[in-house]
C-alpha cells in the first residue's frame, strides 16, 4: 500500500515479492497518480502477476477495501500487507513548536493511525497461519532528528502500534515495522529539510554507509515470505547508524 512512483519504497517493495513470484495488488493514494503506477505496471515485466491496483485515500476509503480486496482475490486470502503510507501537512515548514493540532492530528491519522485501520480491514482475509503486515518507519521515531518534526511523533506512535497489533494479532498474523535510513524518495526530498544533509551524515558515519531502498525492500520482502517467529519488532535497515554514538574518529 502506497505506491506513488518509481522511486517510492513501496514500488521496490513490490518489485521484490514479484521476483520471489507472488501475486501482488497494489493501492496508491488518488486518481491523479494512476496513470504514473499503470506506466509502472507495464514497464514492471511482471503485469500478470499484479492482479490489481486501485485507489485507497486511508482518511475516507477504509470502508471499501475488504470488498475490493475480495473481488481481487477471487477466494483466494491474503499472505501479507505492506504498509508504506505517510504524510505530514507542512512538515518542511513548521517546527514542533508551532505545529497546529488540525495538523499533529492528520501526521498522526495517515501515519500511525492508519495501520490499525489497515489491519482491522485486511483481519478477516489475512490466511490465518503465518499471514504478515509490514509497516516503514525511520529513526526519528526514537531520536530527534532536526527538520522531522511532527513526524517523529508520529512514526513513534506507528512503531507503538506495531507492538500493540503484535500482541493482538498473534498467533496468526505477524506485525513487524522496518526503519529505513534516509532514501531519497520524491516525499522525502521534498518534505523534509535538509533531507541531502540526513543522507550525508548517515554515508559518513554509519559503518556499512547509506543503504539503498533495494536494501530496505529486500528486509521486508524476507519479513512478509519468511520471518517466522519474528513480531512487534522494528528492524533497522541503515547501515548500522542507529547502533553508534560519540565523536567520529
């Protein structure tokens, strides 16, 4: 859930449980991206296996998405979700201090929020043996990152879901977070300042450098088809940044 374009990690996702050979269905957020996800489609070299795409607004179409989902599946359940859906309105502009409520509410809704939503809509046609639901996050959900803003509140309470989903969804369903390093998604570069300087210090301080969003889908690919005896956690895809601290050497 939550392609946009050729950069965003939820197409890099899809693209690795495509190669693993599953069937994958794909939403995006409203009509005037379609045409961008159907060029993906058919420029992905694996169009039969994309059995379906369709719009899914997470504020207002929740309600639809079991049934479109059913039509989709033809009997069949679902083995996994993926959840790469975020959005923060004037995220660039406004540091916490001065965030409205109207907009701490709507980062909370689409970020955080919209993962139980999610998981309560897609429950009843999960398989119920080992199916899995995969959120993104990042970092700024446990350290503050200047520029993330009222994100970081956010993706903690998305990262706080995951467990408590965890704890209810099991046995059956898996409920696991992967926190990205910083890639260079058009959101990203467009929604967070200094986003080329997060990307900097992570190149040169984490041990393995900056990762890739082949790196970050690969983890959740392994999350969603394998992964067993793996819940409520939040896996670090960033090239050990989030493991070190003190002076650089």
């Amino acid at each position: 859930m939550g392609v946009s374009n050729h950069r965003s990690i939820a197409w890099s996702c899809t693209k690795a449980l495509l190669v693993k050979d599953w069937d994958v269905i794909l939403t995006y957020q409203n009509e005037a991206i379609q045409s961008k996800v159907e060029h993906l489609i058919a420029k992905s070299g694996h169009s039969n296996q994309i059995i379906g795409a369709f719009t899914c607004d997470v504020s207002s179409e929740m309600e639809e998405l079991p049934q479109r989902l059913s039509d989709l599946l033809q009997n069949r359940q679902l083995n996994s979700v993926v959840h790469s859906l975020a959005h923060a309105p004037n995220l660039k502009s406004t540091p916490l201090l001065s965030v409205s409520l109207d907009d701490f509410t709507k980062a909370h809704e689409v970020s955080a929020y919209s993962l139980i939503s999610v998981a309560s809509a897609t429950q009843s046609i999960l398989k119920p043996e080992d199916s899995s639901i995969t959120s993104l996050s990042y970092l700024g959900a446990v350290r503050a990152i200047p520029g993330y803003n009222v994100m970081g509140p956010a993706k903690a309470s998305l990262e706080a879901i995951v467990r408590g989903l965890a704890l209810e969804m099991g046995p059956t369903t898996r409920v696991n977070a992967v926190s990205a390093g910083p890639i260079a998604t058009l959101s990203a570069k467009g929604g967070i300042s200094n986003f080329s300087k997060m990307q900097q210090e992570m190149e040169n301080r984490a041990p393995l450098g900056n990762v890739t969003v082949e790196d970050v889908a690969s983890t959740v690919a392994f999350l969603a088809t394998q992964g067993r005896g793996i819940t409520g956690q939040t896996i670090y895809v960033d090239g050990g940044y989030s493991a070190i601290a003190g002076p650089t050497s």
